[in-house]
C-alpha cells in the first residue's frame, strides 16, 4: 500500500523528464550565463506579432527541454518559443546553491534576459508547474500567463511518504528506485520512444539533482494559496486520486481567469501521449487571449 501511495505522488509531483506543424527554423541554441555555471535553452519560431509575449517551456523533475519535442513545432508555427533546461538538468550545468523554486526562477529570469525576452507565457509541466508559479510571484511584471501541465498547484503531496522516498533518492540505489517509478503504471509513456527519452534523460540527471529538485517541490516554505494574478490554463491528466473534487474547486479558486482541460487517454505526460490535443487546447487558449 505504502508503494501504491509513493507510485502516486511521484506521479503527481514529477516524474517529468522529459497534430505538429512545420517547426520554425531555430536560432541556434542558447547559452545563458548564470551564477558561474551555463544554462542550455533552445530559441526557435518567430512571433506573427512581435509584441506578444514569448512561450517558455519548463520541464519538471529530473528533466529536461527535450520533453516538448512533440509540442515546439506547433507551439513555433506563428509564435516565439524558448524550451529551457533547469539548473544541473538536462545540458544546463550543476550550480553551486541549493535546489529552490526561488533559485529556478531566476534561471528562467537568466535565459530570459540572455534571449532579449522582456514578457513569456509560461508552460510547467509536473514539477514545472510550482516553478513557474514561483516565476510569476518573483518576477510579476513579466509574467503574462501560466500553463500548468498535470502539476501541483497547491500542496497535496502526502507528507507521511516525503522522508522514505527521499531516503530512497539519497541511497546508492536511487536509479533503480526511480526506473520503477518512472515505469509504474500511473506514469507510464504510451510511446516507447518516448519512454526512452525519459529513461535515458533519468540516467543522466545526477543524484544531487534528483534529490534537490524533490526536495524544493517538497519544501513547505513555499505558499500554495496566494492568487494567481494571470490568466491560468490548466490541463492534465485523469487522475481522481489527486484531482478531487475538492482539490479542483480550490485550484478555480486561485485565479479569477482559469481554464481547466482533463485529456482523455493521457498519463502523466499528457504532452507527450496527446500531442495534439494538447496542441490544440495550449493554441485556442493563447489566441483567446490575444497572444
């Protein structure tokens, strides 16, 4: 029962590593400086109108920006795009400071200077969700909207499984605890491909990463009922377990303009598994509001 509990809440949390058109050519990819390390980012699309605000993509735990690859086409069509890699996530470089949802911010901020990009509509899948969240209480006056992909917007994370899925992640055999995560029913990818995407993206995520980046979803500093004071889209995946009904009715709470989307048929990594109705949903959403 315990492992049933800790399969979901790692789903809900983050086991995130990760209809298409025609991708527009990319810049080049980014490298943003930041506290002494690099961040990597990838800067495609050019904006039908140049004052739109840019569309960030943030992966979640254990991540990286490859986990759009099905959704920058579509998303780049008529718009700009930055997919970004996380501090000591993906090809961004390990930072010298504790993993945070303040210390993600900033990266993102980092890029976001580094790309010229005074405005962004931010996309959080997973653990990306509380990160972008973060972004837009730090950084307000640059924050135009939130996406948030099958993520946790307020705490529901079971306290009682934080301390032995975190022992877990500490010990010498945290890769082989986070495959069965990963590949535990309530998470599992339909593509193969993809799931071999994750798993190569899991291998390569170091075990300080894995563990910070729990830890800085998991800390309880961090408030989960202040407003949002952008327009919020919110999709994810059919999950009772997680999204009750009560829990549902406190997320329409936080923000005066929200949109709420269930994908049929979709695990976890909703992105992924329905690329195009997601496409879809992310698309008539920002062109509802002008972007």
């Amino acid at each position: 029962m315990r492992l049933a509990l800790i399969l979901l809440a790692i789903a809900w949390l983050g086991a995130s590593f990760v209809g298409c058109a025609a991708s527009a050519p990319p810049r080049g990819d980014g490298e943003a400086p930041f506290r002494g390390a690099t961040l990597r980012y990838d800067d495609v699309g050019e904006p039908a109108d140049p004052s739109a605000p840019a569309i960030v993509l943030v992966h979640g735990w254990a991540g990286g920006r490859e986990a759009w690859h099905k959704n920058t086409p579509a998303l780049s069509a008529a718009r700009r795009v930055i997919a970004l890699d996380l501090p000591g996530h993906g090809e961004s470089d390990v930072v010298d400071a504790p993993h945070s949802m303040a210390l993600y911010a900033e990266a993102i901020a980092a890029v976001l200077d580094d790309a010229q990009v005074d405005r962004a509509v931010l996309i959080g899948h997973s653990n990306g969700t509380p990160t972008v969240r973060q972004f837009a209480r730090d950084y307000p006056r640059r924050t135009a909207g939130l996406v948030a992909v099958d993520g946790a917007l307020q705490d529901v994370f079971p306290r009682e499984m934080a301390e032995p899925m975190l022992a877990q992640l500490r010990g010498p055999n945290y890769r082989a605890f986070v495959t069965q995560l990963v590949t535990s029913a309530q998470t599992q990818i339909a593509d193969p491909a993809d799931r071999r995407l994750v798993l190569d993206r899991l291998d390569a995520t170091p075990q300080s990463t894995i563990v910070g980046a729990l830890e800085a979803a998991l800390d309880r500093s961090v408030p989960t009922d202040d407003p949002i004071e952008v327009p919020l889209l919110v999709i994810k995946a059919p999950n009772p377990m997680m999204w009750t009904p009560e829990y549902e009715a406190r997320v329409r709470e936080l923000a005066e303009d929200v949109e709420h989307h269930t994908i049929d048929g979709a695990s976890h990594f909703v992105m992924m598994d329905r690329p195009a109705p997601f496409n879809r949903l992310v698309l008539d959403w920002l062109a509802g509001h002008g972007w």
